[in-house]
C-alpha cells in the first residue's frame, strides 16, 4: 500500500466551461472548492497525490452509453445543434448543448475512473473526484444536467476487474441513473438517501424500487419529507447503511457526496449542515473500505466548497481551522457565504413530526423487505 492517504482528482479546465449564465450548474464552484483546499494548505500535504485527469475514450463510455447518443453528444461539441437532440434530452433547459460539452463529459469521466484505478491498485486507500457524480444520465439520454454518467462507467470497470461495489449516494436527488444501471445483478448494491420523489426531480426512488431478477434486494431507497434535518437523516443512515454494508462486504465503496441536501440549496428542501454532512463522512471513513469518492449536486456554491473542503480535510485526518483564510472569503461571499466560518453553527432540531414519521415509514419497509433477503436481523 502506498504512502499517500489520498487523491485529489483536478484540473482548472473543469472550472473553463459553463452550462449557461443562468444555469443552476455552475462549474467555477469546482475551483472555488480547490482554491479553499489550497488556501488550507491540504493539497501541499506530502501525502496528497495531485492527480490531473485526462478524458475517457469513446469506449470506455460506450460501456453503458448507447453509440447514437455518445454520436450526438459529439455533435454537440462545437455548440452546434444536432439532428433530434430532445430525443437525446439536450437543448434548452436543464441539459443545455455548449461549446466543448462533449470534451467537459468525457474529462470528468476519466476523472472518476482515473480515481477508481487508483483506489483499485492500491495506490491509494481514497481519490476523490469532486467534479464527478453525475448520476442521472442515462444510456441513452443525458438528464438532470449529467451527460455521461461516469458512477455507472467507473463502477462497470471495477465489476470487470472482479470487484464487488457498493455505491452509496446521499445527493439529495435520487441516484436514478446508476440505480438503472445495475438494477439487475447482484456485483453491485446501490443505496441512496434522498429527497422523496413525490416532491423531487427526479420522481423516482421509492422503497418499493428493490432491484429485479438477481439483483432483487440490491437496490435501495431512503426516500425523506421536505425538511429533514440532520437528527433525523443520520437517525435512517444508521438504521439502514451499515447492516446493508456489513452484509455486502464490498471490496470498493462508490460515494456520491451532492450537497445540494443542505438548508438553504434553491433547488430542493432538506435541512442537512456541515455538521450532519460531516457525520455521514466519519461514518463512511470508519468502515476502512477503499474509497472513490464523487462530488454530485449543490447549487449554493459557498456551500459546496466548505462542504467538500471540509470532506476532504476529513480523508485525511485533518482538523482545519473554522476561520475560512482571507485569500478566499471575498470570492466565498461573493457566492453566497455568510459570515467567515468554515462550518454551520450546530443545528437546533425542528420538531416535525411528519419528517420523523416519513422517515421511520422508509426504514422499516427497509428492514421489512430488504434486510431478509441478506440475513439482516434487525
């Protein structure tokens, strides 16, 4: 086993292109998150592997993409139009066609499976690519502004290596792509924590979602009621995650780490911190399992560098300061922040019992129809 505790997956040209001016997805929140981790003096640590990532090849998405879709999105590269592009869910709206779209996918793509080599050979127990995640698109169609859904393509590597995978997503929007994805074998157990898809994009993600044929009881769903807040979330997390994990016994753990669950995201309505979002990560870390780790969703930009700034000092057994350094706190402000902390204060509990009743209703059909099915007692 190598030396180093980590990897850090990144290049600036992640942060040179743009869904659009008034597009939720902004990828400059990528770089702000670097230029914390910078300003913290993580990324100098002699135990951090710098990783610049070159782009996937045509095949290596073509392992879930279909070739008419990889085919279109190509077209697309130039910012041009392609023949029938709704077909393939690109145009105006949440999958806009922009110049260099195609090269943007294929380069976080080979992020995520560069991360997944490294945790894989041993070269490091931990890579995380904070701009991969992108875990709507389907084989063939892109959608909740993913277009390659590189989870799905790293994690089909790892199963062709011999590999058992667990791919756990706490994105507040159901992990529907990867979900799909291996809904139908038993190499690959999916959990995702999320928003319920009667409130949510994407619609999907209900308890009764099990997996089919051999893959009956490897997909599973914690759907939550809006305003859900830290007790609550890591209340199911520990009921329902680490019995599925013991079980599974995974040789890789797959996270996708969204923060767009945190309270004042505009584009859902969960009430997760830094400190319930930090909980999650202790727990994950303390199972020693290697690790890729996946950025995801996030819309308050502030948030998603103090949140993933504070995941990575957490793969590395780092302490940072709370005071976030003065080379980054005008541009953090400038996107949302307030104040000058690196973490939320402590949250106070909002009782609602409608959150809590939600909840407990999803971890007990868990425990009802899922946990059987591996030797789960509960």
């Amino acid at each position: 086993m190598s030396e180093k505790k980590s990897a850090f997956i990144y290049t600036d040209e992640f942060a040179q292109y743009s869904y659009g001016s008034h597009h939720p997805m902004r990828p400059i929140r990528l770089k702000l998150t670097r230029d914390l981790l910078a300003a913290y003096g993580i990324l100098d640590r002699p135990d951090v592997l710098l990783v610049e990532p070159q782009p996937a090849s045509q095949e290596d998405v073509a392992s879930f993409h279909h070739p008419d879709y990889i085919q279109a999105l190509g077209r697309a590269e130039r910012g041009d139009v392609p023949p029938m592009a709704f077909i393939y869910g690109l145009g105006p709206g949440d999958n806009p066609i922009f110049p260099g779209v195609y090269r943007y996918s294929l380069l976080i793509t080979g992020a995520t499976l560069e991360g997944a080599r490294l945790v894989n050979e041993g070269q490091v127990p931990i890579a995380f690519n904070i701009a991969g995640g992108l875990h709507h698109a389907m084989p063939n169609r892109a959608s909740g502004f993913c277009y390659f859904n590189d989870p799905v393509i790293a994690i089909k590597k790892l199963i062709g290596q011999g590999r058992r995978v667990l791919y756990l997503d706490v994105d507040v929007h159901h992990g529907d792509g990867v979900q799909a994805g291996f809904y139908d074998t038993d190499r690959v157990m999916t959990i995702s924590l999320h928003e319920d898809g009667q409130f949510l994009f994407p619609g999907t993600g209900f308890v009764e979602e099990m997996g089919e044929g051999a893959g009956l009881g490897y997909s599973i769903n914690v759907p939550f009621y809006p305003g859900t807040d830290d007790e609550t979330y890591l209340w199911a997390f520990d009921q329902v995650v680490p019995p599925l994990v013991q079980a599974f016994q995974p040789d890789i753990l797959v996270t996708q780490l969204g923060v767009d669950t945190f309270v004042d995201d505009p584009l859902a309505h969960l009430r997760i911190t830094t400190y319930g979002f930090c909980q999650i990560l202790e727990r994950i870390a303390s199972w020693s399992i290697p690790w890729l780790a996946l950025g995801g969703g996030g819309y308050h930009l502030a948030n998603v560098a103090r949140a993933w700034t504070l995941a990575f000092a957490l793969m590395n057994d780092v302490d940072l300061p709370d005071e976030i350094p003065p080379s980054c706190l005008q541009e953090l402000k400038q996107y949302g922040l307030r104040g000058n902390r690196l973490r939320d204060p402590e949250p106070t509990q909002i009782s609602d019992q409608r959150v809590r009743r939600h909840a407990e209703q999803s971890v007990t059909a868990i425990q009802q129809k899922i946990f059987p099915l591996h030797q789960v007692s509960v």
